[in-house]
C-alpha cells in the first residue's frame, strides 16, 4: 500500500511538471508572438507610412497567434483591439468592426481594471464614433482614476476635450482645467498641454478659464501670463 501510494504520488508529481512544462511553453510562444506584434505598433506609431495592408495583416496574424497560446492574457487582448483599430484605419477592415474593437478593450478591463491605457484607449474611440456623450465622460473619468498623472492620460484626455470643445458641459471644462492644473508639477507638461490648446485654436480660452480657475494660485497665473499666454 506505502509503495503504491508512493508511485501515486510520483505520478501526480510528474503530470503536474509536465503541465507546468507545456504552459509555460506556451506562454514563452505567445511572448515571441506579442512582441513581434509590438514592434510593428510602435513602427506604425512612428512612421504612419509604414501602415500598409501587409504588414497589418502580419500583425494580426501574430497577436491571433498570442492570444491563442494564452488566451487569459489581457495585455494581448488589448492589443488584439489596437491592431484590429489599425487595420480599420488602413483599409482593411471595415468601421463597423468598430465595436470589435471597443469590445477587446472591454474584455482587458474585466480582469486588469486599473490599467490606464486601456482606459484612454476607451475614452478616445468612443469620443471618435459618437463624441463626448456620458460614456465617454465615463471612460474619461476611468482613465483619470488610474493614471491621472501619467503623461499618456494627461495628453489623450486633454485631446478629447479639445476635439469636442463646442460640445462640452461647463463641468467638462472644469475637469479639462483640472487636467491642465495637474501638469503644473512638471513645467514640460505644462508645455506640452498649453502647446496642444494653442494647436486646437483654443490657447486663449484655456488661458482664461486657467486665470477664473479656483485651483490655480495667483503666482501661477502671473507666470502664465508672462511666458505661456500673452
């Protein structure tokens, strides 16, 4: 009886390390796969012209193959969402694959709640196809809540209230001002921020709702006044 519970146990052992084997196996495949998928993203991030039909469908083919050796990865599903996005954009997928897209992003949320990008990623495809209505308000205030003071949030969100400008609610452009208050901790985003008003035609409105603003000190407003606003 002791010998055979032994072999037991020895076998038990043994199919466990060989799942643990071929999972991480797997994982290690769906890794080669994701990064092949990542690079082409960041080549389409920096040079558009390298967007072509043929290199998406590479892409897609790569992160289908990810997701497929590990299908609970949500960061693959995420970006399974922004290759299909780019595939739209290219031509080789139709809009209405729209909410395909919308629906990955959704599906990364449920188990990494509290990553921003995919937040803003979000908030910005839904501004797209139906402008600032409450669901973008919502993906907006999602995006805040896990990376306010991110650059990539700081920036993506401030673009949807400069795109949506005719459109927003005084409280939108009180969140907006928030967003602009909160790159007051470094000077570059302040920059940067106050750079993609004046890009928008929006500069000196955003100047004087800074200057009404009760979250902007008075110390502030003069240095705006001198170096950034007039």
């Amino acid at each position: 009886m002791k010998v055979s519970l032994f072999l037991i146990l020895k076998l038990i052992t043994a199919c466990l390390c060989l799942y643990l084997i071929v999972i991480a196996f797997r994982w290690g495949i769906a890794s080669t796969y994701y990064f092949q998928t990542n690079a082409l993203l960041e080549r389409w991030n920096d040079d558009r012209a390298s967007l072509t039909i043929e290199s998406y469908q590479q892409a897609k083919e790569a992160i289908e193959k990810a997701v497929n050796f590990h299908p609970e990865h949500n960061h693959y599903i995420h970006t399974q969402g922004r290759v299909l996005h780019w595939g739209i954009i290219v031509g080789a997928e139709k809009k209405s694959r729209y909410s395909d897209v919308g629906s990955l992003y959704l599906a990364a949320t449920k188990t990494r709640p509290y990553w921003s990008e995919t937040w803003t990623d979000l908030a910005r495809l839904n501004a797209y196809l139906y402008g600032m209505n409450e669901k973008t308000r919502f993906y907006v205030a999602k995006s805040r809540a896990t990376g306010r003071y991110t650059q990539h949030v700081m920036f993506t969100v401030s673009k949807i209230y400069l795109a949506n400008w005719d459109y927003l609610s005084n409280e939108d452009k009180r969140s907006y001002i928030l967003v602009v208050h909160d790159s007051f901790l470094k000077e570059y985003r302040l920059k940067e921020q106050l750079a993609l008003a004046k890009k928008y035609n929006k500069l000196q409105m955003v100047c004087l709702l800074l200057y009404k603003s009760q979250y902007v000190e008075e110390a502030n407003i003069k240095a705006l006044k001198l170096r950034f606003c007039e």
